[in-house]
C-alpha cells in the first residue's frame, strides 16, 4: 500500500489561515489502512483544526467527507454537489489524490494534509516500512526477493557499500543493510552464487527519471 | 465510601477504558472541558485483558495532539485504580481539579470569554 | 411406594456464603436449578471481602469477588437466606426436608433500600468485626459497603434500644419503614433434592500460642488483621499503621504456622495457604511502602500451587522480602516503643534476638465450631480436627448421600481449589437430580417487545430522593423540573424510593399511559440498581437497553454534599447527559442461538472420564477423545494413594463405567485436527485411528484434560546410566509388583524437586513430597530397618498430608536439606553408588552410600502446543493451559464454553484432578443445560461499507474475535464479542461501534455535560 | 601499458608500491594543495585526491589533481558515484584524462546524510563497480555506456576500494572478485589493524588467484592518539580496530603517543609487505601528511625506485 503520514498540524492551519471554511476529505484506501487519512484521522484533524481555531478567535466551518478513493474519479463525483461551497480543500489521500481531486475541481483550492512517505507494508501493527519505489523494471528475481533499489540507502545494485557495519547501514545502527538482506537470502535459497554476477548499470527510463510514467491497456479502454 | 470530591468533576461511563477513542478527548477539550483523565483498572487487571494499555497508549497520542493544538497535553491524563480504591478516586479528582487550576481555563474558553 | 421412586426436588441448599458457596448457588442456578442460599451472618461474601489482595496475581479481592455477588444477589432463582441456620435435615438423597431458624435481622428485608442513613445517625459504635476489631461501625450496619443483600441489621447486643429501651433514631429516620424492633427468630422447613455444605472456616485463636503475646502485645496482629490494615477499605484507608500507635512500622515480621502443623496445639496438619499469604501480604506491605522490611518466620515455604513458587521468588528477588528458616520461641514487647523483640533459634542453631515494629502471627485455617455443629447436626462424618471426611475418590461426597462439601470444611485449601470444589459439588448433585432438572426454577414470561426503532423519543425520567440521601444534598423537584424542559422528555416524576416496589408500578403505569419509549432515573448507581429497572422495562414490553441511568447519588449528592448548591447543578447535568444519551439508545436485538447439548471432552484419563462420566450423569451426550489406544493416561503408573486407596481397582472400575455408559462415545487413537465455533455451536474435526478416517462433531462445549506425565530426568543425578537410579513411579511400579528384592535393599536416597523448581521449570511439581512419604512409608512397611533418606528443598506436604510426613519421620525416614546452589552429586564409586550433600543446617558435608536412588521427578503436561493453537487456547510458559482467572475461573478457559481440568491444568493429585473434573462438567453444564443461548447486546458491530479490511481490528481484538469475512469486510461474531470497544476505538475507518456506546452516544454526553461551557 | 601512469608502472615492474593521500581544501585555495603535494614528493608513487570525502564539500578531486601533477606528483583522481550521473561522469573522465590524469578510484561514496548538506538528492546512477566498468569500456572499447563510440580514449589506471573487514564477511572476496571481473587494475584496502583478519582475507584471495589478476594496496592509517584510535573503533562503519592496539596507544606516555601510533604503523606496513599477493602500501595520515615521508623512511621504502620516461 501507499504508506502516509499527517503533516504538522501548524504546517496545515497555516495553509488555511484566511480561510472561514473548509471541507476534508478522507480516503477510504491505503491511508485508512495506515492510519493516516481515514475516517478517523479525517474527525481527528477537524476536531483539532477546530480547536486550533477556536482557541484563536477565528472559527472555521468544517465539514468532514471520507471517500472510498480519491484515484477514481467516480468517487470524486460525490463530492460535485457541495465542493463549491468551500473554500479550501483539504485531502487527506496520498498525493495522486490530493491531485486529482485538483484536476477533477479546476475552481476548487485543494491543499494535502498528508505527506505521502513510500510503498510499503505493515510491520506489525502501527509500524509500516518501504518495500517498493516503483522503479518501472522489478530486479527482485536477481537478488532474492530483496529490493536493492528500495532497501540499499544508496540504490546499489551491486552492493553493499563499506558502509555496512553488523548487517546495519552506515546510515543508521536502525536501518538493515538491505544487501545484508538480500545477501542472507540469497544464502538461505542456496543462491550466493548469484551474488557474482554483477548486475549491469541501470536503465533508469522506466523509474520516473522516464518522465511522468503511465500504464495503458488497450483492451480494457472503453 | 462517599469521600468528598469537587462537584466539577464528572463521569461519562464506558465499559473498559480500551473503548475510549483520541476523538472522544479532543471532542471533550473542543467543547471547552478544561481537564479531562482517565480512570481505568490497574495495570494487568483489565477485565478485557488490555484495554487499560490501549487507552493509556491512545491517551499518550493525543496528549501530543493538544499540545500541537495548543491546548496542552498535561490537561489530559490517565489515572489506574481498582473499584476499591475510593479514597484513591477521590485523591485523583481533588489533584487533576487542582492541575487545572493551575493551569486555568480551556484557550478556547478563556478566547470565548473575551469580550 | 418408597421414597426412591418418588420424582426428586429441582433444588438445592447451599450452606455457607462465601465463595465456595457462592460459585456452587451461581453454577446450580444457571444449570436448571433453584437454589438456596444459606449464610448465618447477615450478608454473604464470606472471607474474601475481607482480604486485601490475592496471590499470585494480586488481583484485588474485593473486585474480583464483587460481580459475583452482584449476580448471586439479583439472580432468579437463588433465594438468599441470611442469619439463618440449619437445624436438621431429614430425608434422602433427592428429596430432603431441611428445618431452618432464621434469627431476627430487625430491618425489613423488602423495605430496606440500604440507603444508610439509618447508620449514619445510629449513636451507637460498636467494634467492627469485619475490620477484625481494628475499626467501629454503628449498631445499625451492614457488614460491608458492597453486602449483598444490601439490606441493615440491628446488632441487638449493642443497640441502644435494646440495651436501654431508648433511642429508635433509625425507626424515625427511615423513611422507608424499613426498621421492626418487633422481629422475632422463625423457624420453617424448605424441600431440597440434595445439599451443598461450604461452610467455610474460621482462623485459629492465636491466643492459645501465649508465648507470641497476640491480645496483650499492641501490635502483634493476625494475618487476617493485617489484610484489613492494608486494605483501601480498612480501618486505616489503606495507610500501613500498627494498631498501637498508627506509626507507620518498618520492620515487620510474620511467624507462620501458627496453629498448624502443631500437634501441641492440636493441629497436626499443613493450613496449605498460609505461607503464600503471607508472602502476599510482605509483598503488598513493600509495595505500600519501600520502607518496609518484611521478614517470614517458616518452617517449610509451601508455595504448592500453580505460579506461586515464581511469586514467592519474585518476593525474594524483587521485593527484597528476608525469609528465615526457624521457629520463633518467643515474643517480648519492649515497654517504651511497643517494638517487639524476637527471639529464634537461626539456621546454625544459635539463638538470636531482633527487634520488629510489628509481628503479624499467620493464623491456621480450622473448622469454625458452628461448622462442626453443624456436621454432628447432620450427621456427617468428621475427622479429628472437624474437617469433613471425604475420601480420594470422590472428595466431594459426604458421608451422607445427597450432601455434598466443598472448601475448606473439606480441609484446607486456597481459592481456586475451593472454586474448583465448589463448581464440582454441584455436579456432583446436578448428577444426582438430573431429572429434575428445571422444575423448581423460576422462569419469567414478557410481554411482546414495543417496536421503537423508527419512533422519535418519548422519554420519561424518575428522579430519586432515596430519602435523605440525594433529597437532603440535592432540590430534587428542581431537578424534576428540569428534566421536564429537556428535548423529548414527554414525563418527569420523583419519588421518595424509586427503588421501591410501589414505585415501580407507578412507573409501569407512567410508560404506558404516556407512551414512553425511553425511561431515565436519576438515582444510585447502575451498578446495584440498573438490573431492576430493566426489569421493570421488560414488564412493560420495553426493550432493557431502552434505559438509562443518572447517576446523581453515589457519584453527586454522597461526594458533595457540602455543596449542595454545586451538586444540584451537577445533577442537572447529569440528568441532561442521561436524556441526550437516552435520545439515541436503541433496542438491541439479542440474537438467540440453539445450543449443541453435547459435550467434547479431549483427553481420557481420570479427569477426562471423570469429566465425562459427570456430564453423562447430568444428561448430556459426550464425546471422549484419546490420543492413545487405551483409556486412562497417567494414572496406569499409580497403584496406591498416600492414604492407601488401590488405585488400580479404581482405574479398572472407572474405565468399565466409561466403556458401559451409552451416553459416552470414546474415540481413542484421535487426534483432534481442525476446530471452530463459540459457545453452544463448536465443530471439531477429528483423525480417528486406527484407520484414520475424519470424523466431523458439533457439540456445545469442550473439556481439555490432556493431562500430564513424569518428566525423565535423563542425564541427571545418573538416571538412565545407571538401572539404580529410578524415579518414584518406576519404584512405586516395583512396590506394586512385589519385586522380592526390595525388601532386602539397606538404603535408599530419595532426591526431591527433580526437575522442579529448576531455572528451567520454575514451578513446584505439588505431588512429589506427598509421593516420596508414601512411597518410603511403604518400604518401611516392607523392611522397617530401611534406611531412607529423603533429600529435599521445602518439604510440601499440605493440608492432611502433613500427618503421614510426620509419620514418616516417626518411623525413622531421615529427612536431610539441600539448597539448589549445592544440588546432591550422584557418582557411582568402586560399583557403589555415592550421594555427596551439604546440609545447610549443620553446614556440614555428608557422603551416603544408598543401595538404590529415587528421583522425585517433575511433572510435565503432555504435548499440546498444537493442540493449544488450534483451540485458540492459552499456556503457561511452562506448557500448561492457563485458565482464564487464576482464583476465581479456575476450570474456565478465556472463551467461553471452554474448560480445563486435571494435569493440563497443572500439577495435581488424583483427588484435586477429579474435583476439577467435576468442577468443568458442572461449567459446562450452565451452557449445555440451556436450550438456547442469546448473544448479542453490548457487541461491536461493523458497517461493511465503511470497513477497509485493514485488520487493525483483527490485531487489536484481546479474544481474537474479528476477521476478514469471504466478501472482504472486518466481521465480529456476537457469540464472542466481549464488548470491551478496544476495535471500534482504533478502527481507522471508523467503520466499527460498540452498541450502547456507540460514537454518537459519547459524542452526544460530552456535549449535553459541557452544554453552556464555551 | 593501460596508461602512463607511474603507478602502473611501479607495479608493472613488481615493486612494492607507495600511494598516500591528500585532501582538497575547503575553499578555492591552490597553495593549500600545493603545499601537501610538496610533502609527499618522492616518497609516493600515487596521491589519492578525495571527492568530497564524508559528502563535505571541497574543491573538486578534478582541479587538484591539476595542481598536484604540475608539481610533478601523480595524482589518482577519486570518483564518487554519488553525486553525478552517468552523464557527468563520463564527461569529467574525459576531462580529467585531457588533463593529464591517469589513474582513476572508482567509489561509491560516502552517503549524504554524514556530510553538510544532508538535505541534498543522492544521484547513484550507477555504483562503484558499474564505474569501473564504465572506465574500463571507455578506455578499452572506446565507447560511451550509450554504445557511441568516442574519440581519444581516456588512458586511466583503475583502481578500486576495498574493505576486508566490513559486514558481512562472507562476501568480502566474493565482492574483490566482482570488482577484478568489472576490469579492475588495482585495489586499494581500507585501513589495516587487525592484521589476522585481513591475512584470513588474503588467504582466501590468493585460495582464488585473485592476487594475479590485480594490484592489492594494503591501506594504513597512524592513530595519532589514544581519542582517534577509540574513534576509528567506535564511529567509523566497518573499521575493526583491535583492543589490544588501544591498549598499546594508552600505554604509551603521554608525549609518545603520536610516536606509537607511527610505530604501529609502521610495524604494520613491514608485515604488509610479507603477506603474498600485497603489491603496496596506501597510507591515509589524515591532516597529517607531514609523516609520510617519516613512515615511508622508517619503513625501508625510501628512496623510490627510479622509473624511465
């Protein structure tokens, strides 16, 4: 799933600032599931925007929708009938949210409350971490299901680096050395031999250095 | 046990405190409580095994909440005690009366009241 | 036509109020039968109110014991009966005429609402025997603050009136008219089908030990007084003070077995409990405050029950509690500080003086004389020390058939063990009465439900005076009249008791007449009175969640009644957060489910065909599961108990009945594979060999006893290196066997805690003591010029065991300590083999040359982690299941419908294991007796709309209740939702509430409390 | 010859190599540089010039090592692959070979987040290995990485870094191996203080005949006190400094400690030159390169062996 974390509370009232209203909108997908932008983020973030404002003299109407999707336009459509009647947007979906709901209201100001962090899984409850960077060309077949690009801080595809003291990057002693990673499975697949081949310098087109990126199946166009 | 306590002080029932969701303390500070805590069962005696822990968890969150908001965390807490601890419930209402005394009114009460 | 072909009476006595007796009324009534409940003193609840915390959890008595009380208190079909006595019993088993003689309570039991004015105007103090003498209460009173019945009595010996023929302040006050100073003692016989004896028991008198100076010494105490001194609701509120002078004391001292173990005084047994609550009470005294320093006094530590050898070594370890091995010769008050010196020989056999702030003396559990009155009154067999007699094999029977015992009248034992009894007696009489089975019990007819879901809100609110309680802090008209102003309030009234039986025909009458489909009352507490009301709503075809209440006593006028301006405001909002709340409450459907009246007992062995044959007799079908291809498990390697009972022939006559029951289908060579379900509805799918066909049951509960088994101590002390080293059962097989050459063996070295009490099982394997005595007493008997040495840590034989270590040691078996840092060495010298020792009391080295060594080898469950994993069940780190409450669900597993018994549970005796059995066939039973069950009401349900399947739902669940359902939304099945809203409080998608508590409920009290704040 | 670099050269020839190094300056100061260079002239046959070292930024590797050829010294040029694509580093290979440059060290770098300017974007177009091979084919080949060809290939002696004693060992050689297939000429290793472990290492090199297809520079670096030596131990990722070294720096009194840590140095390079398959010595005296010469004498590698042309 897309991976979120809510901005700072201060970094979004003073996007909002001058504004008498606002609608918020939640989405009912990966940031529900991470915890950042669902239902109950979207009351939580009303009811502190409230106070915040409240407290300075200045109320704010506030409503609250929560969508099944910003990424589809259908559920977009819900909000067609009272977006106009406010001012400001705030999304609380990833960023292809935040922006389409933008394209999809030329005349609506939509502002994230989110800052959309990584693809990534849940650890364990309360915890996600990166697994992905949707570089267009997925290497995972070469390095034991273990993505360089994702988990080497540095992106190596023929790592590690010097840097990897005690299976930890030299970034910090709380990040794994993703080639720590890839090499112990490697190992535990019988395939270390397969750490020798050296994995030819990158085509970077298909990874958004390609330019926006799009996926397009002709068959299923209507 | 029937220990005077300040009549400011009361209670909305939930049956464990693991019930007690981070909307329900802010929706209380929104309408202007000036102090709001938590009375759960001690430690490893919830009924509902962990629901004490949750809340505690959910109340160290959103104390972090109220101070981005600026309404201040030390205004929520949460206390532990066992259904016979009277003394004890009423020892927590005079000190948490107390802190909010000391910490004077809700901002937004204290905004609202400006002329 | 003889009395044994006459229908047998639905209902049973149960004599005795605490917990034992308690539990049995709960289990009896919730299977089908009527209950009476018996208790001499005025309100039931027994010793456990009175303790402060309990081992090894800590758990708060109080609490833990209160919702029982509760339930026993407003059940249908338990007819509490206090200050009344048993006078005889004539009769037989199945129809039984008891004659009873209730004294006078002078306090009508229907009028009185236990408001307490009464006591708090009675001028009269009196020395509160609850406290144990260390507080006062008045001479109008109730034992406690949470008595069940909360009704008052008039101490007669004390009562002003009584004494001087003047005063009756109470009679004016109460508004109720609740008092009678013309009530008289009655006498009046009842019908029972059989008889439940939990009679409890009473501390021994430390008086009788002079040489400790109890009741001359300030502040030498009992154990019992010192709970109640560190209890919150004590004398002291829960500030550790001695009783002389309320100092704060530091150094305190416990002197254990006083009045047990003590042929002197008597006593020639083991109190069994004692050492743990004394651990507790060192324990909770450290965490009262850091000052303290406790000391015990012991002889042995028996800390024999499950967790209690990791709690007693925490109290080591982290509390710093100093144990000393000795008896204390004698106590002398120092005349100036009232601080106590103590005089005791220590380990090197040197005397030494100290000097403590306070002694606390841990007094001996013995029969109470009424009890023994009791027994004689009956009829029943009693031993020396007045204990009932029962015997290994069924040690819940008297020896009058149809009465059956439980607790400590059984002899001494702690809280779970007596639960365990408790539960079990009553199957033993549910097995008895079977037939009759419902046909004393109360049930209740109501009429149709009111339809209200899509009606707006009329709502009717009561606002209670309870005489002066609320009316005299509170202006309760205004509070009425306020109330009327509220959006949809439609009715408001007040009433001096709303309590009252009158009133609650008024109120009947208000609901229909004004087409109230809401009813709030503004009074005491939900915890006492929220079922009565209910009850009334359900007369008038009201759903019961359709109410609510305002707390505006217990939580306003009782904690603010200096402020009554203050307090009226309060109660106002109270009243107002009641009718928003009431506006949004709905009718909960409770769904009700048939119920599978089977039963699934896994594992074969004495528990599980004890378990089985009991739920046979009770009526049900059951489905017995062994893994092996014969019944009996672990008891095949036992040939004699302690007191001489021939197991074999037990096992043998047991295992006949099992096979002979046509209500029992035994699979053996099974192993269960797959398992899913709730209470009344479980599928188990089962491997039945030899075959291995699947074979798929439905049935209503399950049993596990999977038991337990030696551990082999392969690799220590030479076992399974040299043939003569062997561990007690293998010795046991020999003796049983006859095996000629031991009676000319010379020496035997007998090695305790094998394998337990080790950093690798922590725990006390309980029945090795026991076991090492018998096993030597036997061999004695064989050649009594045997030399046996039985080397041991703390030698546990509890409760009446402790007769035959004395009578172990009368015939000359050696018993010779070690310490666990210098454990004996076994080396096998020029053929001989040699045990090398250190005894700690002499501090010397000694060196036996024993012709065979006997390993007390440790007890191990059976394997059952996977087992344990498909049943969703918990364990102990050390493999054992855990039970869902340590003291007082002592059989129950945390789901319901599931139940445990015997060596799975931990390690018992054989009398333990089959009391347990009985105990879960009885917890069974208060389902399968059902023919339907109602789920639902307080659950949480989830709108699939809304739901992202994120599954924080599914982690954050405690039971394990949600999943994923097949169309992809979080489900929550109401047979098994606890209702604790741990998942609607984190549900991201807000796609989850808690009814009855719903967001929008919360949401709306918070408003209506904080109306015109801001 | 792959290049004119006397490097190459010295290694060619079987003699036991000397490179050092020296670190640009902080500011567009020449005289800084001049005056390390100034040092170390004829006492080294190689001076790595550091890109960026640590992400700090200083004056690029490329100009300095201008400056230190006109001295006469000869400068391997270190690259990082952090900070330029494959664009501009192709390009500046060119350059750096058009200005008389030729030996290259081919690294990955240090990450951003150590450095000054930690909010900076990393590039890693491509990593070290990729480099060399990069080198390898626009010198051998005479081709871009975009398979054009080039004009005037770049005539660069290729060197490579390697840490013996970073985690996880098991890939220590196999990793040396990678870097020999992608058409490395020599290696320089990072510093040297547990010498078992890096004779272990060796063993396993010269057990694959790694030694003969590639130029091993054991790396040194002189503690200059008791602190430094704790924190080359504690804070440098995938240094393995022994205790007993510590002990010996702490031992030491108080005005010899920087003389012990030359001594320890010193012993160190003498027993370098035992092991089979170790063709030199790369001595990192970090903002002390007034001891090299000192290290290089008391070592027994002085004077340097005259080469022609």
């Amino acid at each position: 799933m897309i991976v979120a974390e809510r901005k700072p509370l201060e970094q979004i009232s003073s996007m909002i600032e001058s504004n008498s209203n606002v609608l918020i909108v939640g989405c009912g997908e990966c940031v529900t599931v991470c915890s950042a932008g669902g239902k109950k983020e979207v009351e939580i973030l009303a009811s502190a925007i409230n106070m915040l404002r409240s407290k300075e003299g200045k109320p704010i109407e506030i409503r609250q929708e929560t969508l099944e999707r910003q990424c589809d336009a259908e559920y977009l459509e819900q909000l067609r009938g009272f977006i106009g009647e406010y001012e400001v947007v705030i999304s609380m979906a990833c960023g292809a949210g935040v922006q389409f709901m933008a394209e999809k209201y030329k005349n609506s100001l939509v502002l994230p409350a989110l800052n959309t962090k990584f693809i990534g899984v849940t650890e364990e409850q309360g915890v996600w971490s990166e697994r992905c960077h949707a570089c267009g060309d997925c290497k995972l077949h070469l390095t034991g299901g273990v993505c360089p690009i994702a988990r080497c801080s540095k992106s190596l595809l023929n790592g590690p680096c010097g840097g990897s003291t005690n299976g930890k990057c030299e970034i910090s002693p709380d990040v794994v050395c993703g080639w720590q990673l890839i090499i112990e499975r490697l190992s535990d697949l019988g395939q270390l031999e397969k750490y020798e081949e050296i994995i030819p310098i990158n085509d970077w087109s298909t990874n958004r250095d390609g330019g926006p990126r799009k996926v397009v199946r002709e068959d299923l166009r209507l | 046990m029937r220990l005077n306590y300040p009549p400011n002080v009361k209670i909305i029932k939930v049956p464990c405190t693991g019930k007690v969701d981070v909307i329900h303390l802010l929706h209380a500070f929104e309408r202007g409580a000036d102090g709001v805590y938590i009375a759960g069962c001690l430690e490893g005696d919830c009924h509902f095994l962990r629901g004490n822990l949750r809340a505690r968890k959910r109340v160290e969150y959103t104390k972090r909440l109220l101070d981005e908001i600026g309404i201040g965390g030390e205004r929520l807490q949460m206390y532990n005690m066992s259904a016979a601890q009277g003394p004890r419930f009423a020892e927590v209402a005079r000190e948490m009366t107390e802190r909010i005394m000391t910490l004077g009114p809700n901002p937004i009460r204290a905004k609202n009241r400006e002329p | 036509m003889s009395d044994n072909n006459q229908r047998k009476i639905g209902s049973v006595m149960v004599i005795g109020g605490g917990i034992a007796g308690i539990q049995a009324s709960l289990d009896l009534a919730n299977s089908g039968y009527y209950v009476y409940l018996v208790e001499k003193s005025p309100s039931i609840g027994g010793v456990m109110p009175q303790l402060d915390k309990t081992f090894p959890t800590n758990d708060c008595s109080m609490c833990i014991l209160s919702p029982k009380l509760v339930e026993c208190g407003r059940h249908f079909n338990i007819e509490i009966l206090t200050n009344t006595q048993v006078e005889e019993v004539r009769g037989e088993a199945g129809n039984m005429e008891v004659s009873l003689i209730r004294s006078p309570r002078f306090v009508d039991e229907d009028k009185c609402v236990g408001c307490g004015v009464c006591a708090e105007k009675c001028p009269v103090k009196v020395k509160d025997r609850f406290n144990e003498g260390l507080g006062e209460r008045k001479a109008i009173y109730i034992q406690y603050p949470q008595a069940i019945p909360l009704v008052y009595q008039i101490d007669k010996d004390h009562c002003r009136y009584f004494i001087k023929g003047k005063c009756r302040i109470c009679e004016k006050l109460c508004k109720n008219e609740a008092v009678n100073f013309e009530d008289t003692e009655k006498r009046y016989a009842l019908k029972v089908g059989s008889i439940i004896l939990a009679p409890g028991f009473e501390l021994f008198d430390p008086q009788l030990k002079g040489e400790y100076g109890y009741g001359v010494y300030d502040n030498v105490v009992t154990s019992k007084q010192f709970e109640r001194i560190l209890s919150a609701s004590g004398p002291s509120m829960g500030h550790l003070e001695r009783p002389g002078d309320k100092k704060e004391p530091k150094k305190i001292g416990f002197i254990q077995c006083v009045g047990s173990r003590d042929l002197q005084a008597g006593k020639g047994y083991c109190s069994s409990v004692c050492c743990m609550y004394a651990i507790k009470e060192a324990v909770v005294a450290k965490e009262h405050s850091g000052e303290v320093e406790p000391t015990i006094f012991f002889m042995d530590i028996r800390a024999h029950g499950k967790g209690f050898d990791d709690y007693y070594k925490r109290a080591q370890e982290e509390y710093g509690v100093r144990f000393i091995r000795c008896m204390v010769s004698k106590i002398v008050e120092m005349p100036r500080t009232k601080n106590l010196r103590v005089t005791y020989i220590n380990e090197e056999g040197k005397p030494v003086e100290e000097e403590f702030d306070m002694m606390v003396l841990s007094g001996g559990l013995t029969p109470s004389e009424d009890a023994r009155a009791l027994g004689k009154r009956l009829g029943i067999h009693l031993n020396q020390y007045g204990f009932c007699e029962t015997s290994q094999f069924s040690p819940l029977s008297t020896s009058r058939p149809g009465i059956f015992v439980s607790g400590v009248f059984q002899g001494p034992k702690d809280i779970p063990e007596t639960v365990a009894q408790a539960s079990g007696s009553v199957a033993c009489a549910s097995g008895l009465l079977s037939e009759s089975r419902g046909s004393m019990v109360k049930g209740k007819e109501y009429p149709l439900e009111t339809e209200v879901k899509d009606i707006s809100p009329r709502i009717g609110v009561f606002v209670c005076h309870c005489g002066i309680n609320i009316g005299g802090v509170i202006d309760v008209p205004q509070v009425k009249g306020y109330a009327e102003s509220l959006r949809d309030v439609v009715y408001a009234e007040e009433g001096l008791y709303v309590c009252s039986q009158d009133f609650q025909e008024l109120m009947k009458k208000a609901i229909s007449e004004h087409n109230l489909n809401r009813v709030v009352v503004a009074s005491c507490s939900p915890r006492t009175h929220e079922p009565l009301f209910q009850e009334t709503l359900r007369e008038t075809g009201l759903n019961k969640y359709l109410f609510e209440m305002a707390n505006i006593r217990d939580q306003c006028s009782w904690v603010h009644m200096r402020q009554k301006e203050d307090a009226t405001k309060k109660a106002k909002a109270l009243v107002r957060m009641a009718v928003e709340n009431a506006r949004l409450i709905q009718p909960l459907d409770e769904l009700s489910l048939e119920i599978k009246n089977k039963a699934l007992v896994i594992g074969g062995g004495l528990s599980g065909m004890t378990a089985a044959l009991s739920l046979a007799d009770q009526g049900y079908e059951v489905y017995l599961v062994e893994k092996e291809a014969k019944l009996g498990g672990a008891l095949h390697d036992v040939y004699y108990t302690l007191e001489g009972d021939d197991v074999q022939s037990h096992l043998r006559e047991i295992m006949k009945r099992v096979e002979a029951n046509p209500s029992i289908h035994i699979f053996k060579d099974t192993m269960v594979v797959d398992f899913s379900g709730y209470k009344g509805n479980f599928e188990t799918g089962l491997m039945v060999g030899p075959g291995m066909f699947y074979r798929k049951l439905e049935h209503g509960i399950v049993i596990v006893a999977t038991g337990g088994e030696e551990y082999k101590p392969v690799g220590e002390y030479m076992y399974g290196e040299d043939e003569r080293v062997m561990t007690q059962l293998e010795l046991e097989k020999r003796i049983a066997n006859g095996v000629p050459e031991l009676s000319k063996i010379d020496s035997i070295v007998m090695i305790q805690c094998v394998g337990s009490r080790t950093e690798e099982r922590p725990y006390c394997s309980r029945v090795c003591c026991s076991e090492a005595i018998k096993n030597s007493l036997k061999l004695k008997e064989l050649n009594p010029k045997m030399h046996i040495c039985i080397l041991y840590r703390d030698i546990r034989s509890y409760g009446l065991m402790e007769e035959y270590y004395t009578l172990a040691r009368k015939k000359g078996v050696k018993f010779i300590r070690y310490d666990l840092n210098s454990k004996p060495g076994v080396t096998v010298e020029d053929g001989a083999l040699k045990v090398d020792i250190k005894d700690p009391a002499l501090g010397e080295d000694l060196s036996l040359s024993p012709d065979l060594i006997v390993l007390s080898s440790a007890i191990i469950p059976k394997e059952n982690d996977e087992l344990a994993t498909l049943l969703k069940v918990p364990r102990t780190q050390e493999g054992f299941f855990l039970e869902a409450h340590m003291k007082l669900r002592p059989v129950d597993f945390g789901t319901d419908g599931m139940y445990v018994c015997g060596l799975a549970h931990s390690p018992k005796l054989i009398s333990e294991c089959i009391s347990q059995a009985y105990a879960a066939s009885a917890r069974a039973s208060t389902i399968l007796s059902q023919e339907r069950i109602h789920v639902g009401g307080v659950v949480a349900t989830v709108n699939g709309d809304l739901c992202a399947a994120c599954l924080t739902c599914v982690r954050v669940c405690p039971y394990d209740v949600p999943v994923i359902n097949e169309e992809g939304f979080a489900e929550i099945n109401m047979a098994k939702c606890q209702g604790c809203g741990s998942c609607a409080s984190e549900c991201p998608a807000k796609a989850i509430d808690l009814q009855h508590f719903r967001d929008e409920q919360i949401l709306a009290k918070c408003n209506a409390l904080l109306e015109g704040v801001l | 010859m792959k290049s004119e670099s006397r490097l190459e050269q010295i290694l060619t020839k079987g003699e036991f190599a000397v490179t050092s190094e020296c670190g640009p300056p902080r500011g567009a100061d020449a005289e800084v540089i001049r005056k390390k260079g100034e040092v170390l002239k004829g006492f080294v046959d190689g001076v790595n010039v550091t890109d960026n070292q640590t992400s700090v930024v200083r004056m690029s590797s490329i100009s300095s090592c201008v400056i230190l050829k006109g001295l006469g010294l000869n400068p391997i040029m270190q690259m990082v692959t952090r900070d330029r694509n494959r664009i501009a580093i192709q390009s500046d290979i060119l350059g750096a070979a058009a200005l008389g440059i030729n030996n290259i060290l081919c690294l990955t770098g240090d990450h951003q987040k150590f450095g000054d300017h930690a909010s900076a974007k990393n590039v890693f177009d491509m990593d070290s290995i990729q480099l060399v091979q990069t080198v390898k084919l626009m010198r051998d080949e005479g081709k871009f990485l975009g398979g054009e060809e080039l004009k005037g290939s770049p005539k660069m002696f290729i060197g490579a870094a390697e840490n013996p004693f970073a985690d996880p060992f098991e890939i220590r050689v196999p990793r040396l191996a990678k870097k020999i297939a992608a058409g490395v000429d020599f290696i320089q290793t990072q510093c040297i203080y547990n010498l078992p472990k890096f004779e272990k290492w060796m063993k396993l090199v010269r057990d694959r005949g790694l030694h003969e297809r590639v130029h091993i520079l054991g790396g040194v670096t002189p503690f200059k006190s008791v602190g430094m030596a704790n924190y080359m131990k504690k804070s440098v990722p995938g240094m393995d400094v022994p205790d007993e070294l510590i002990e010996r720096m702490k031992a030491a009194p108080k005005e010899k400690k920087a003389e012990e840590g030359i001594n320890i140095c010193i012993e160190t390079i003498k027993r370098l030159r035992e092991i089979e398959g170790i063709h030199g010595v790369h001595i990192m005296a970090i903002e002390w390169e007034e001891m090299v010469p000192e290290i290089v004498k008391r070592a027994g590698l002085f004077p340097r062996p005259h080469i022609e042309g």
